[in-house]
C-alpha cells in the first residue's frame, strides 16, 4: 500500500437559495482563476469542462490561509444538470501546485429543482490541514451524470501558512464568516447552546471512529481514515486502490453494481474483530452479481496494512448481509437464501473459519422458517456472552410504518424464534446489545412521518419487540430524519457509552453522539460532515486515532 501524509480536516457545508440567473459551476471564494461573472444565464466563465482547472493557467496566489483554522469555500451551481435517474455530486479538494494528489473536504450530492435554471450557493466551512503549502490548489467540480455534459471544474490559487503554536479546540467560525452566511449563524448559535449542556468526556480523546473515504470521481482510490469524536476532524491514513461498492447506477445495466477496477469493499458490512482490527468484505469480480468474496482484514495498530484478505469457500450460495466476530479469525454471518418455494426466503445463519490453507470456510449452522414478507435485511448483532444473535428484518410493504421482526438465534440451545416489533412511537432500523448486560439499545428519531423530529435513546425487550424510552437525546428542530447513523462495533464497553451519528436539520453537516447507556450523560462533538465516509466503526484506543 502506498504511505501518505496524515493531515486532518473537518467540513460543514450549508446550502443557501439565492433567486439569481443559471450557468453552471463558479468558485466564489477563493476566487476562481480568470474571469467570473454570474449575474446571466449560461455564463461563459462558469462552463468550464477541462481537468484539472477548467484550463485555466496557475495564477500568483492572493489569498492564503493558516493551517489547522478554518476558512469558508463557496461555490456556485447556477445552472442545474440534474439527471433522474442517476444524480450527479459536487465536491470540493485542495493538492499543491502540479500535483494529482487531491485531497477531498467537502461533498454534496446533487437535488432536484425541476428547472435547470434554478440556482444554487454552497458555503462549506473547513479546517485546513496544519500545512506549510507555497501554493496549494482548491479545486471544485460538479459531476452531472447528465447526458452530453462532461464534469465542470474551477481552481483557485492560495497559500496555507503551517501554524507552528499548539492548536487549539475547535471553535465556531469566526463572526465575519457567521455574518456572511446567516443561516450557517443561526444553526452555529442554536447548536452551540445544545453542546453546551453537555460537558466533553475527558476520554474521548483517546477513542476514534474510522471508515473509508470514497469519491466516485476517483473510483480506483479510497482513504482509510480516523474520525475525532470531539472536533470531528478526520485523518487520512493510508491510501487503497479499491472502490466502495456504493449503488451506482450504469446507463443500461442499472440494476447492477459495478467497479470499474474490479475490486471493491461492501458498503454497510464492517466489523471489529478480537485483534481490534477492521473488517470488511472484499469482491474481486467485474460485478457484485457473483457471490464471489474475501473477507479483508486491517491492521489498525499499522494502519493500511493488510493481514489478510482470503477467499471465502465451501459453496456459499448466497450473499453475506453482516460479519459478526465470535472468536479470532471467526465469525458468524447472516445470509437471505431463497431454496424454498418462489417468493419465501430463510435467514440462514452461518460461519465462517480461517482455515490453515488460509481461506476461509463457510458453513450453514441454522435456518429461520421460511418468510415472504419480512424480507428486508436492516442490522444484526451477537450477544458474545449468552450466544446469542439477534436479527432485524424489515416488512416489505411497510415503507412508512417500518414494521419489522427481531428474530433471535440461540446458538447454545440451537433453535430461532421471532417477536413483532412494536412500532407505536418508536422506529429504529439498527440496535445494538450491551455485552455485559443482554440489553439491546437504540437511537429513535420516533416515528418516519416526523421530519423535524425528536430523538432519544431506547432500550428494546428482544423476547416482546417493545421498546422503552430512556432519554431524550434532543428535542425537534436540532437533527434530521435518518436512518443512517448507526457505527458499526458502536457501544464502548468499558465505559457503557453508545456513539452515533446524527444529522443537522436543513444542512449537509453532522455531529457524533456519544451516550452513556447507564447515566445518560452525552457529549457532542463539533460540527463536521462525514458523508463521504463509509463503515463506520468504533475504535478504542490505539496508534490509529492518534495518527
């Protein structure tokens, strides 16, 4: 693997609606090279196809910027290529000067306004990485997926001084930059006073998230990354020359997933194991249509070092929905089959061990009964104390409700049962057990129609499907409805705290949550945006979060 310089960011990005003309990317500030002018429609300065910089020629840098602060980025969309179907992003990087070594801060994915001269700004406020950079290059691009148009970019030139005192905590944005954006102020204002109430863990420091960052304009490259659950700035690690196999849509073959390198990690399937290493499912076909995998294992105490990443065998017929560590170089699986009669399914759940040939064998252990409609994989974790797994499966023609199923395998006693969950005021997509204590916890945005909803956290009784309100993490108009949040291996249990992810309401930013599932007291961390990241886990501490 290639080694690469470890510097830390953090990214929020808002979105601000201005009634203004159309055209197609401009960088505001700083200022694009060559001419600007978006005042008209379909200006000439903000149709710039070629990579790089739009071929435009490196300028004397004008502005720079202290290393480890923040500064603001705005761009322009103002002209709007949204393809049905198959909707383009928008994303933001900084490389010095000649360099092909660019480095993504921020991310947005394209929306739908119905008229392509609709007009949108984007601010994203970041944290230079501390850096000394003569001339360093911030890019902007807008990737359309639209028909007849290639990828428009713009460049500006800047400096970045390296700050050589110690840094200090995270702040908010300096209040020119709240003045300039007032809708990023008031969120700032409203967020602070929430983060306020809650003092950091004097722990948290030590632990970390991790995952890896992917841009789809770079499929080939991926970064293993650390994530701070204080500041929320992340560190990029080690550089992977694989693609995360998102749901990407191919013209024609858009039922398939495809990786152009042909070889991916699965998004949404992570674990760590009892080496404290992280795992992935790895695919080396052309397509995921095969059931052909690896399971991928990472040296976090030497991070981007592969340990192993070996074949799966002994016929497994069906994908792997989750990797669930049991013992070392074990764990247990859970598999949708449909060997029954058309339309019924079983949940198999199986195991997979290292073997001395150095593959790993899979092997079915127990079946559910056969199911037609709950049929929607969503989480599973395993209770390694009472050897137990515990499975949720959604309803299928239940989008709204979320009406699902948690189905227990008890592995000691060798038989499966179910219970309905009970879904009255509480909705939840994933959960996680508390070893030392059998009970299963989760984040409840409440009901799915609640779209400026409340959150809290609550335990879950698998052997009734009732769940119980413990605390209420926020009231509305602070985060999102979504379901995403969820970190793998989330629940710390020395100190019985519980991180999640959660969204700001009417941005593209974020913030970690950590919950100790005795006392209740939280901690939040700064505002950060992490949605270019994926499988997220929990890590306790090690050389990788301080890296």
């Amino acid at each position: 693997m290639q080694t690469i310089m470890r510097k830390s960011l953090e990214v929020f990005i808002i979105c601000l609606l201005f009634p203004l003309s159309w055209g197609h990317l401009c960088l505001i500030h700083p200022l694009q090279r060559g001419a600007m002018e978006i005042t008209m429609s379909g200006s000439k300065t903000c149709f710039r196809h070629e990579p790089e910089c739009g071929g435009q020629p490196p300028e004397t840098p004008v502005h720079w910027f202290m290393g480890g602060k923040q500064m603001w980025i705005k761009w322009q969309q103002n002209y709007n290529h949204y393809d049905v179907g198959y909707p383009g992003y928008m994303d933001v990087a900084y490389a010095p000067l000649n360099s092909s070594n660019w480095k993504t801060i921020a991310y947005v994915a394209d929306e739908y306004f119905y008229a392509q001269d609709h007009q949108r700004n984007y601010t994203a406020i970041v944290v230079l990485p501390n850096i000394e950079c003569a001339h360093c290059v911030i890019r902007a691009r807008y990737q359309s997926h639209k028909p007849g148009e290639s990828i428009f970019y713009q460049c500006s030139d800047v400096v970045i001084k390296q700050t050589h005192a110690e840094l200090e905590q995270a702040k908010p944005t300096p209040l020119q930059q709240q003045d300039l954006d007032t809708q990023y102020g008031s969120i700032l204002k409203k967020y602070n006073n929430l983060k306020r109430k809650h003092d950091s863990s004097q722990y948290i420091d030590q632990h970390c998230l991790i995952g890896f960052s992917y841009n789809r304009l770079t499929p080939f490259d991926s970064f293993l990354m650390s994530v701070n659950l204080r500041t929320g700035e992340t560190r990029e690690m080690e550089k992977f020359y694989i693609n995360i196999a998102l749901q990407q849509k191919q013209r024609n073959k858009r039922n398939r997933i495809r990786a152009n390198n042909g070889d991916f990690v699965y998004d949404a399937i992570s674990a760590i194991n009892s080496n404290g290493n992280f795992v992935n499912l790895y695919h080396t076909g052309e397509t995921a249509d095969i059931v052909i995998d690896f399971v991928m294992e990472v040296d976090l105490k030497h991070p981007g070092d592969v340990i192993k990443r070996a074949k799966i065998v002994n016929n497994l017929d069906f994908p792997i929905s989750t990797v669930m560590p049991y013992a070392e170089d074990s764990y247990y699986t859970v598999t949708l089959a449909d060997r029954v009669d058309k339309g019924q399914f079983q949940f198999i759940l199986g195991k997979l061990t290292y073997t001395a040939i150095q593959q790993f064998s899979y092997k079915p252990i127990m079946w559910s009964e056969p199911e037609s409609l709950y049929v929607n994989y969503q989480w599973a974790e395993y209770d390694s104390v009472r050897n137990r797994v515990y499975l949720l499966m959604g309803n299928e023609n239940s989008p709204d409700r979320l009406q699902a199923r948690i189905y227990t395998y008890d592995i000691t006693e060798g038989n499966v049962s179910w219970v309905e969950v009970d879904v009255s005021d509480y909705t939840y997509m994933s959960f996680h057990v508390h070893k030392k204590t059998g009970r299963l916890f989760a984040v409840s945005p409440g009901l799915t129609y609640h779209f400026n909803p409340y959150w809290s956290l609550i335990e879950v009784d698998p052997s009734t499907g009732k769940s119980k309100n413990l605390k209420l993490i926020t009231n509305v108009g602070y985060f999102s409805l979504y379901y995403g949040g969820t970190v793998f291996n989330g629940i710390d249990e020395e100190t019985d705290t519980l991180y999640h992810v959660l969204r700001l309401i009417d941005t593209n930013a974020d913030v970690i949550v950590g919950i100790n599932i005795n006392t209740y007291k939280m901690t939040f961390s700064e505002i950060t945006n992490l949605r270019h990241l994926h499988n997220l886990s929990y890590i306790r501490a090690n050389n990788t979060c301080y890296l």
